[in-house]
C-alpha cells in the first residue's frame, strides 16, 4: 500500500516496522463540546486506514487520545460550573455516542491526557536535563533551536518561522518558536504537582507522551486533520526525538478539510455542523459514506444536497443487499454450483477495490468500484440466477462495504412477523380485488418504512428510512 506521508512530500510504499503488524496513533478532540462534522472526518478516514489494514493481514493497535485539559475546557468548565474532570467525563461520553453511530471501531486505546501526568512531567524533565527545555518562574519551555529538525514537517526552516511569528514583546522565550510544555498555576485551573512548581501541562506534550506509551519510541503512521501539522505535529516530532534520540513516527497523514456550503466552519459564522445534528435527520452511515466518497486528503463541502444525495446512494447499496438476500432466501433448495465465469467477473471488483484503497486510501475511487460492482450484480443476477451466485455477489458486496464500515446497520435479512402478517394480508385482499384495502395495507408498511413491489417474480421489498 502506498500512503503520502507529510513528511516526504510523496506517496511512501508502507513498510510497518514489525512485518504483520501496524501502529497508528491519531490525535483525538478536546472534550469541552459535542464533536463536528471536521471533527468526524478523521475519525471516520482513520478508522477506515485501520480496517483496510486489518482486513489485508496486519495486527493493529489503534490509539486516539483525548484533550481532556487545555484552555478551551477550563473556560467552560468555569462558565458551566463543573470541574474540568466533569466536563470530560460528560463529553468523552457523547463521543462515544457518535463514534458508534459513525461506525468508528473502539480504539485500542483512548488515553485522557490528565490520566498521564507522571509520563509528561518524565518527559519534560528529560528534556530539561538534556538542555532541550528551559524554566522561566515554573513555565518549561521546549528550545526549538536546540532541534535541528525543527520545521521539517511543514517544510519551513526555523529561521523563517521566528520571522513569521507575531513578536510578543512581554515574553519570556527565547525564541518566539519556542512553546510551553508546563504552564505554572494559574488562580482557578486545576494543577498537578510537579519539579517546578504547581502547574499543568501544555497542549503538544500530551500526544508525545501518550503515543510513546502505547506504540513505543518509534511507531508507524501518526494521523490527524491538516491544521495540527504546525505547530502540534511538529512541535511532538521536536520533543520526542530530543527526549529519546530516536526517529518518532514513521508515517504522517493528514486529512483535508470539511467546509460547509462553501465555507470554513467558524464560530463566527456561526455554521458548526454538529455530528449530533446529522443524526437527527439521518442515520449517521450516512455521513460516515459521505466522509469517504471523497479521497482524504481532498476538502469536503458539506451541502443539504449533498448529504442527501449520499443517503439516496447508501439505499441503493442496501436494496441490491437485500435483493440479493431475497434471492438466496428463495432459493434455498437450488443446489446449482456456482459459475466460474461469474465467480470470475466478481472477484475483479475485489481486485480493483484492493488496488484503489491501495493508492492512498483512494475511498472515493473504491466506493465507485462498488457501485460498480452494483450495476454488475443488477444486470448479472435476476430471478433466474442460481443461489450459488447470488450468495457470491452478495457475500462480495458485503466484504468490500465491511471494509468501508457500511452495509452494516440497518437489518435486513428476514422481515418482522407483523410485516410478514400485513404482507400476507395485502396479498389476500388483492385476490379477492379489494383495492382500497391493498393500498391501505401498502400505506401502513411504508409508514413502517417498507416499500413493495409486486414483480414478475413474485412480491419484493425493501426498506427506507
Ligand atoms: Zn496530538
């Protein structure tokens, strides 16, 4: 597989460090509010990685943190009332909700920052001592000039960043670059003890301290949206590999942006698109399959059009899923076995699938393939089509969306007894021609969401939500 990795600039064949196995670490969201649809994308792109990974052989351990004490959630934490504790274990929560309707896969591991204080200040102290961090009256900072590699992720030197930055002539830094890995107390935050004094710890240090604990000093592929590549993702590249000497995370992939008619989503505007909110219209399979029609690393422009247009083509996954379904149901005594020819054709679609998420993660190339695979099955397989390769097609939809994390919600399968029931009824007042009961019968299905359809082959029918 081939993945671009920030670092190089182009598309790096993936080589993990342990031949079947694979560490990811992907930088999580600060818990203060439910999470937004920018939020979800690299949850839902990443989560995607892993199970690609997972599904061509590798082992992979999976770790996203979570921010759990920054500014952001002191100041909410005060307006609310409640501890920075209770505001975090509230909205760890509520992420859990919507991970699980965004089908996100549980994590390996979800580190809170607060919950690795010994590991940050071991850090930190490690730093000071080596003479890459300095103290000011209890604040620590890292000296970026100390890292000759300082700007390698973004492709800036060090120089041309220190003439960059807004100069802040109260500051005690040495140099504007340099940023804070302890911050000394400050009346109504909470704090930790710490070599310098009360304090708690800056913002970057945590991902160091928490991917280093779970993937070791060198791990495979660190993960997040473009806006942490500076200075976050720099900022842990400098700290880690002055604390430990050694190269720190292998691969660096970063996913696009998620714009909303057009526009950034900023407080200002007022147009955050809560993952809550989308739930409330639509499953959120849906925005998990809007996430991944487009290639990662692409901006995303999130429409009420668009989402929709994403839900009509989800349906239709479904409904070749349950056609097919129905087919092998109806059939269970054929015993024809499967055609090499359409064994063949199908397992193509398997090929170009593997070949497209193979290009980094090329999701959108690999739902059209998909889709694909779709139009083969409708025109390949109709009521005269054995099970055996009705049950091929179908298993290979399933397995190709499985690795995509679709086709997984809704039931389909075998309908309700009452369903059955109406279904029967229908039927029944159709023989003996009472329309209006049959369409009354009809009505009320759809408003359970069933729609039927009366074909040659007999009644069919499938779900809509
Ligand atoms: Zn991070």
């Amino acid at each position: 597989m081939k993945i671009f990795n920030t670092m190089t600039r182009k598309k790096d064949e993936f080589i993990p460090l342990n031949e079947k196995k694979a560490s990811i670490y992907v930088c999580g969201s600060t818990v203060y509010d439910f999470i937004h649809i920018g939020n979800a994308r690299p949850m839902v792109v990443f989560d995607t990685l892993r199970r690609y990974l997972t599904y061509r052989g590798y082992e992979v351990t999976y770790v996203q943190n979570f921010t759990d004490i920054d500014d952001k959630m002191i100041r909410r934490a005060n307006e609310s009332g409640i501890t920075v504790k209770e505001l975090g274990d509230r909205f760890i929560n509520e992420f859990y909700t919507d991970a699980k309707g965004l089908g996100i896969l549980p994590a390996t591991v979800n580190p809170r920052a607060t919950e690795h204080i010994d590991e940050i200040i071991a850090i930190v102290k490690d730093l000071e001592d080596k003479g890459h961090a300095y103290n000011v009256d209890g604040d620590v900072y890292f000296d970026t000039e100390s890292f000759p590699g300082y700007g390698r992720l973004c492709g800036q030197n060090l120089e041309d960043l220190n003439l960059g930055a807004r100069i802040d002539v109260n500051s005690v830094k040495k140099n504007p670059m340099d940023f804070a890995l302890w911050k000394s107390k400050k009346e109504g935050e909470p704090y930790w003890q710490s070599p310098w004094g009360e304090g708690r710890p800056g913002w970057h240090i945590e991902c160091s301290a928490m991917s280093m604990k779970y993937l070791g000093n060198t791990f495979d592929i660190h993960a997040g949206g473009l806006d942490l590549i500076f200075p976050h993702h720099e900022n842990e590249i400098a700290q880690s590999e002055c604390c430990t000497g050694e190269k720190f995370a292998r691969y660096w992939m970063h996913n696009g942006y998620i714009q909303v008619n057009g526009e950034k989503m900023s407080k200002s505007l007022g147009n955050f698109v809560t993952v809550r909110q989308v739930s409330e219209k639509y499953d959120l399979e849906v925005l998990r399959m809007f996430i991944l029609q487009v290639q990662y690393r692409n901006p995303i422009n999130y429409t009420d059009d668009a989402i929709l247009g994403t839900k009509n083509a989800l349906d239709r996954l479904y409904n070749a899923k349950i056609m097919l379904e129905q087919l092998v149901d109806s059939k269970k005594d054929d015993t024809a076995e499967l055609s090499a020819q359409w064994k063949a054709t199908i397992d193509q679609y398997r090929d170009t699938f593997n070949e497209k998420m193979d290009d980094d993660l090329n999701t959108a190339d690999a739902i059209s393939t998909i889709f694909d695979l779709v139009k083969e099955i409708n025109t390949g397989i109709n009521g005269n089509s054995s099970a055996a390769d009705a049950k091929y097609a179908l298993d290979m939809l399933v397995e190709l969306c499985g690795v995509l994390g679709l086709l997984s919600k809704r039931e389909t399968g075998s309908l309700d007894e009452e369903v059955e029931e109406l279904i029967a009824q229908r039927q029944a007042a159709r023989k003996s021609k009472n329309w209006a009961e049959a369409d009354r019968i009809r009505d009320l299905l759809k408003d359970m969401g069933i729609v039927i359809e009366d074909t040659r082959e007999g009644i069919r029918w499938k779900r809509v939500n």
